[in-house]
C-alpha cells in the first residue's frame, strides 16, 4: 500500500485547525481523513517553526527545483564554452599544458 503523501499547504491548514483547539484530533483526523498522530506531529513542527518565519532577514526557502534547474543551466553554459575555447587553437595549446 503507497502512502498518501499531503502538500505543504495541505499541512499548515490541517495543523492550524489543531492548533486552534475548536476540535479534537479525533475530529480532525476524521474531517481530514490523517492519522492523529500524524496531526499531532505537523502541529508540533508548526508551533517550532513559527518563530522562523519573524526573523530579521529571513529569506523564504528556495525552491529546491528552481536551483536545480539554474545549476543544470550553469553547467550547460560552462561546457559550451569550454568546448568553444577548446576549438580555438592557441587556448587548446594552453588547455593541453603547452605555450
């Protein structure tokens, strides 16, 4: 059986109705179809990161995707001209250890 894997958002909603205190997790856990324990823990890591989010400089996280795809563009970039400057025959000659 594949476990049912929950957004960010998803979490922070089902966590701040825990943290509100209006319903037991018995109630949440039905509501939300989520296991208790499972409620209880995002509403834990809510109460813990919350000061995160009032830091004097905090930057928001970066998309762990979005560096990806600009490192994978870097390095596109950097071999291109790599092989460029290998074709120009006075930098090969260097590239190769000569003058």
């Amino acid at each position: 059986m594949k476990r049912k894997q929950h957004g960010a958002q998803f979490k922070a909603q089902v966590a701040m109705a825990a943290l509100s205190g209006e319903k037991t997790l018995a109630e949440l856990s039905a509501e939300y179809g989520v296991h208790p324990t499972m409620i209880s823990t995002w509403k834990q890591e809510l109460v813990k990161r919350a000061g995160e989010l009032f830091e004097r400089g905090a930057k928001t996280a970066a998309d762990p995707q979005k560096t990806i795809d600009r490192l994978h563009q870097k390095i596109g970039q950097l071999q291109v001209e790599r092989d460029f400057l290998a074709g120009q025959p006075a930098i090969a000659r260097l590239l190769k250890g000569g003058r």
